[in-house]
C-alpha cells in the first residue's frame, strides 16, 4: 500500500484530508497530540530526523501551508532529497494569496492566471512557499498546488470566530466582519472542507501529471459576505438579524484573528476553469447542513438540567442548581427568576400584564407563593422559549408540580383558558353507577381510604416542543420523617413532662407537603370517561350474544375483588413528574438520588451523600466527556473539536448523525468509582487551582511561555557551554564545578547584556537616520514657511 505523508495533521483541512486518504493509503505524518486511529505512525516537528525520513518514504507528500515556518522548512528538506524520494507534492493553500488581484464578475480569475496574482499583506508568506513548491517540479516529483476559497464546514476554522458568535450570543445580531461602508457586499469565494479533501485525494490517486500545476477550488454558486453571515445567523442564532461590525471593533479582533482579512476579499473566481470535480454546491445552499456539522464537531449538544425535589428540600437543591449553574455556565430558572425575566421583558404579552396586577397590589414584599401555578408555568414557558435556553440549556428546578402546568411549559401552544367552576364540578362529578360502586368500596376499604381518595382533575393535553423539555432529571427523593426533622414537623414537648405537639410552622408543612404529594401523584390519571346515555331504541331492544358475555365476565371479575370500572379509568401513563418527562421527551435520562437512608431504603437505591453524589451526578451528565458548550462559554471557543463527531461528518453524506446511546446508563442503583471519595492522587493544593480564573490562566501562560523561550535562546545555551568546559576540567581535582558554572553564566550574563546595549543602540541610530531622510524628502517638497516645512527644519537643525 503506498504511503501519504500529511503536515502538519492538526489543522481541520489536513486531518480531513487524511482521513478520505486512509483506505488506499499508509498515512503518517506531523503532529504534537496523538492524531486519530487511521494515521499509523506519528512524530513532532522537532524530531527532524523521524520525520525527514517520514517524507524520504512517503510516495504522497501533502503540506498545507497554514504553519509557514514548519512548511518552509519540509519543503527545504525535500528539496535536497536524492532522487526517488517523493513522487507527488499536494501543497494546500489559501486564496489569500489572491487577495489584491483584480477581478470582475465579466472577468473571473482562472487557474492559468496564477503567475499574476497578488496576495494581502497577510499571505505574502503563502505566496513565497507556493513558488518555492513550485520550483521543485522534476521529471521524478509532480507538484500540484491546491488553492481553496475560504473554507467552511466540519467544526470551522476560517469562519470559526462568526459560527462561535452566532451560536454562543443568542439574544443579539450577527456581527458582519467588514470595514467597507455598507460592509458585507463583497464577494467571497468559499470551498467546503470535504471538497478540498475529495481534490487532494484525486490529485494523490491519479496520474497528475496533466493537471494544472495551479489549481483553484471554489464553490459553483457566488455569495456575498454579508448572505454569508445571514446564512448562519438563520441556521444558528435566534434573533435571525445581523449588523456590520465597527470598525474599532475589526481593528482590534483582526489583529488577534488575520482569517478576518480572508472574509473582506473581494474577488471574482471562475469555478469551471478547475479541471477537478466540485459538488458545485453553494454556502448558503448548503448552510442549515453545516450549523448542523457545527453544533455536531463541536460538540454543543444543549445542556438541560432539570431537579427534582420535594418541599423541605428547597435550600439544598437551590445550592446544587447554582454549582451546576456555574460549572457548565447554563441559566438558572426558578419561581423567581422565572417571574423577574418576565416582568423585565418587553414581549411577554398577556401574561406579564397578570402579573403586573398581582405584584401591584401587594403592598408589603412581593411573595412568590401568591402568584398562581398557570401563571408560574407560562413565565417558565416563556423563559424556556429563548434563544440561550433552546440553543445553549438551562439548570431548573422547583417546579411544576401538575401535569397541566407540565403542558404549559413545555408547549409551544398558548395555554388553553383556566376551566371555570362549574365545569370542574361538571367533570368532577361520577355518573351514579360510579357513585354506588365507590360506596361499595370505600365501605369495604374504611375511612381511611376515603380520605386518601384522590379526585382526578381534567388534563388538557397539546402538543411538547422536543426542545425545551430537559436532557437529565435529576430526582432528590425524601422520606415524610425526614422531611419533618428538617422543617419541624416532628412533635416537641415544650415543657417536661407536657404532651408533644407540632408547631404552626411544622403543621404548615405538613399541609404542605401532603398537597404536594397529591398533586405529583397526578401525573399521568385521567378522569373515568362518562358511560354513553343508551338511546330509547337500545333500551328496546334485547341484549345481544356479546353484551351477555360481556356483563358476565365483568360479574367474574368484581367476584373475585377487583375494581374494574376503576383500573379502566385510572389510565396511568407515569406515576410522577420524572416518568412524565421520560414518557414525553424520549431522550431524557433520570438519576433517583435519595436524599436519606430509609428513603434509599425504600427504593432499593444506594444512599450516596458529599463528595459521593457529586462524582456520580458528574459521571451522569458527563459520562466521561464534557459538554462542548462548557468551553464555549467560559474560555472563548478554545475547544477540540470531537474527534468522532469529526470523522462522522467527514463519512456524512448530509443524513443526521445517529448517536448511540450505552445501553448501561447511570441509574440510582448502580454504583461508581467515583463513589469512593476523592481521588487519592490529587495534589494537596488541588483546591487552589481550581480557584483560579481562565484569565488568571491566561496571563499566566503568557509569562511561562515567554520565560521557556528565554530559556531556551539563551540560558540553555549558556549552561551548555558551560557544561562543556566543565568536561574538559574533569580531571583536574581542584576543580570546583559549582562555581566554575556560575562564575561562567555570570560573565555570559554580562556579556549578553553588553550585546544587547549595542544592538538598542544601533536599531535607535538607524532609526534616527530614517527620520532625517523622510524630513529631508519632506522638507524639499515643501515650502519652509509651511507648518510642517517649520518643524521638520527646526527638528534637523537640532539633531545637526
């Protein structure tokens, strides 16, 4: 099998390519992290010697020119190659090397016009190394330059910066890059990544010795950068609008971000004078499938959390919430909350009007438990319905409780009118047969049971939005004793000997609680349907064979004790709010953690508590990877792409990508790892590392990386020789090589200080020289009596 030699295997083209080359080819190749399975061997580009015999071996070298200084020095390697070496160069370029070169929509660049082009300030270097490749064509090595418009699509690179933007600030327009008045209406010719790496492969798997030597790979259909930017604030962003970026703005950004001067080319390129094979597709044509392969790569699947736990819990569950809230950088959505953002917003309709008018009329402090649940449940509906809950999740809890505030919520229907009285009573009410069998039963079943009775209310069911409904439940349990102990709600003597009684404060509770736990067991009844009024003529007429049968076997089966008219009402689709939501939204995954040891008990759970809990609800939501949008949102999109996301793409032939899920999920059962306590290898001062911030991090690093290339151009350098002298002296006994070594950088200390004096020195005299010759330029082609005549003579005439 022949050999392809790919460099460098870290940028998004290149990994592209060698994975469409790695069924017909031995692919190795340059990388500094382990690359992905298909490449068989490996080495960094400091290891000189691996890798030049690497390209010595290699039938197909393909080196994209993206990390100038690693290209400039592979293609000198090869160029002092002994013949034999490689028969093919595929060199990937950029179209920025075409960035000044006139164009027109009547006069397209073509291929054969290479020779003319005139790159930006930026890819100057580009266009020298596309020379120099060029320069080592021979009978025994073909070279082929492939220059690609801006290219898009697998997780982005070139336009990585306006996806991020798009999906990551939901609530305002997309920024369009561009510093020309009206910005956005310049032409920018893209390629899609899977068309760059087809080419390289048809390029590396035929005889290319009739191509082009220069080869542009453009998208058949033109767009401009302002439907570009339109295109994916569409596909990603909520707010559907753009705006053109200040220009302090892109002077600040594009100095950090050069691929910014790529979208503000303006050029005009002929995609038939290619003589490779394009899918002749579009970028906003194909822009829906390509936020799709955004979202995908980079692993943005949203993040939605929702707990669940019963009354008494409260202050534990809030904490939880808002360590999930910062760790994964999600919005926290409570009753209150909830209301504050509705009653903030200008477009909440009817709804903020009804709130409005309770929160006026409370004279004292606002309280949250006087506003009603169908309201609740529509300014939870309306924060679910935002841009950062849908595209980015969210961390809720405290709510609902019924499933009719669950429709509300989750629905992208509004919420159907409140029933009145009359007709609760109307649906309340049992037909008469109903009422004598339930007699019947509870004179059997006791007092007791007619006091737990629950009257099932009427449930309007509509259409769930799949997209607001949460990714993970996580249900924190108690039991009643439990739950007493922390409210107290448990009986107390007040003085000694005095009968134990409970409290207002813990009798409230308990009311409390025993409402709650009517209303979540709810959850999925439905009321006994009504029994059909028989019309006059089948009062006539006389029963049939199979109604005979019928009333038999329901005869059987009240002997034998059972309620049959009861089961068939009680149509039972899920015994609590997790259920619902696991029967509702199929995606959703639950973990049961119980709060105390007799709950754990009673639920055949293991009990986990402290660090125990937290290392499983991490493993849960987690499960061995974390979410891509917990880079995103705190470290400005410094994120690896998902390998595997990246390969499906690259195989995709535009289908959805179908994740399979273990079949062995967390459960409240199983047990982990993790659940032994704290990993026993973590250093003692952990703690304050983790305490630091992503920018202290940053700054950080920028003194580590400029004190290792101090190091590393002179201090190594100096200890060396010195190292060497100290060899030589080996022998002699009197030698003390301590001090030799430092006396000796000490000296070469000084030395380098004197270089360095010298050097300042001769860089302020040059420029010295350089302003008197632009005053003498200026000062000719002026009249002295002008302003600046004036000072540049009165400048010269100091300095002589």
């Amino acid at each position: 099998m022949p050999t392809a030699f790919v460099s460098p295997l870290t940028t998004l083209a290149c990994s592209c390519v060698a994975h469409l080359l790695s069924p017909k080819f031995t692919v190795t190749g340059l990388c500094t992290d382990p690359p992905p399975a298909f490449v068989q061997s490996f080495t960094g580009p400091e290891d000189v010697a691996t890798w030049s015999k690497m390209l010595k071996e290699a039938d197909v070298v393909v080196l994209s020119l993206e990390q100038e200084g690693l290209a400039d020095e592979i293609l000198s390697v090869m160029k002092f190659m002994s013949a034999g070496a490689p028969k093919k160069l595929i060199v990937v370029s950029s179209i920025g090397t075409w960035s000044h070169t006139a164009s027109s929509a009547a006069s397209p660049l073509t291929c054969s016009q290479y020779p003319s082009r005139v790159p930006s300030p930026y890819h100057q270097e580009h266009k020298r190394l596309e020379d120099y490749a060029l320069s080592l064509r021979s009978p025994g090595l073909q070279v082929n330059v492939l220059c690609p418009g801006v290219l898009y699509g697998m997780g982005e690179e070139d336009m990585y910066m306006t996806f991020r933007d798009a999906w990551q600030y939901q609530n305002t327009p997309v920024l369009i890059p561009s510093l020309t008045e009206g910005g956005g209406k310049n032409t920018v010719p893209t390629c899609h990544v899977k068309d760059l790496g087809n080419a390289v492969k048809a390029v590396a798997e035929t005889d290319s010795s009739q191509l082009d030597s220069y080869i542009l790979l453009v998208d058949e259909e033109r767009c401009t950068l302002e439907e570009i930017v339109r295109s994916i604030s569409e596909n990603l962003n909520r707010t559907k609008s753009v705006r053109v970026m200040a220009e302090t703005s892109y002077e600040n950004v594009a100095l950090d971000h050069p691929e910014f001067a790529l979208l503000n080319i303006d050029l005009f390129v002929d995609s038939a004078s290619s003589p490779l094979p394009m899918t002749g597709r579009s970028f906003v044509a194909a822009a829906p499938e390509t936020c799709k392969e955004f979202v995908r790569c980079r692993n943005l699947k949203p993040l939605k959390i929702a707990l669940v736990s019963p009354p008494g819990l409260e202050e534990d569950t809030l904490k939880r919430a808002n360590e999930l809230k910062s760790k994964y950088s999600l919005p926290l959505l409570t009753r209150r909350s909830c209301v504050d953002i509705l009653l903030k917003s200008e477009e909440a309709g009817p709804a903020k009007a009804e709130l409005e008018a309770i929160w006026n009329a409370e004279e004292d402090e606002k309280d949250i438990t006087k506003v009603p649940d169908q309201l609740l449940a529509k300014a939870f509906r309306f924060c679910l319905a935002s841009g950062t809950c849908m595209a980015h999740g969210y961390v809720m809890c405290d709510f609902p409780e019924s499933e009719n505030d669950a429709f509300v919520m989750f629905s992208d229907e509004p919420p159907p009118p409140e029933p009145s009285e009359e007709d609760v009573k109307e649906e309340e009410e049992p037909p008469k047969k109903e009422d004598k069998k339930k007699d019947k039963k509870k004179d059997k079943k006791g007092s007791q049971q007619e006091e737990e009775e629950i009257v099932i209310a009427p449930v309007v069911e509509f259409p769930l939005n799949p997209g607001r409904g949460p990714t993970h439940v996580l249900c924190f349990p108690a039991s009643d004793e439990h739950l007493f102990s922390l409210n107290g709600a448990l009986p107390v003597a007040e003085e000694e000997g005095a009968e134990p009684t409970v409290s207002e404060a813990g009798q409230a509770f308990k009311s409390r609680l025993a409402a709650y736990r009517t209303a979540t067991s709810k959850f999925g009844l439905r009321p006994p349907k009504p029994e059909a009024t028989p019309s006059e003529e089948e009062k006539e007429a006389p029963p049939s064979e199979e109604k005979k049968e019928g009333d038999m076997g329901a005869q059987d089966a009240g002997a034998e004790g059972e309620d049959v008219d009861t089961k068939a009402a009680e149509e039972k689709t899920a015994t609590s709010l997790v259920e619902w939501l696991e029967v509702k939204f199929p995606e959703c995954k639950s973990a049961t953690l119980p709060s105390d040891e007799k709950c754990a008990k009673e639920l055949s759970l293991a009990f986990l508590e402290g660090a125990q809990c937290d290392a499983y609800i991490n493993e849960f939501i987690e499960e061995g990877a974390i979410p891509g949008i917990v880079f995103m949102n705190t470290k400005e999109g410094v994120e690896e792409r998902t390998e595997s996301a990246i390969l499906d793409a690259v195989d995709n032939d535009g289908s959805e990508t179908v994740v399979e899920e273990k079949e062995d999920g967390p459960t409240g059962s199983s047990t982990t790892t993790a659940a032994d306590g704290p990993d026993p290898t973590k250093l003692p001062h952990a703690a304050l590392y983790e305490e630091v911030t992503v920018d202290e991090a940053e700054e950080v690093q920028l003194f580590v990386d400029e004190y290792k290339k101090y190091c590393s151009d002179n201090v190594m350098k100096q200890v060396t020789l010195g190292m060497m002298n100290i060899l030589k002296n080996k022998d002699d006994p009197d030698f003390d090589v301590v001090d030799y070594l430092g006396d000796f950088l000490i000296q070469e200390g000084k030395k380098l200080e004197r270089e360095g004096e010298d050097v300042a020195k001769k860089e302020f005299d040059a420029v010295l020289k350089h302003v008197d010759e632009m005053s003498s330029r200026l000062i000719e082609g002026r009249d002295d009596s002008t302003i600046a005549g004036t000072v540049f003579s009165n400048f010269s005439s100091s300095r002589a």
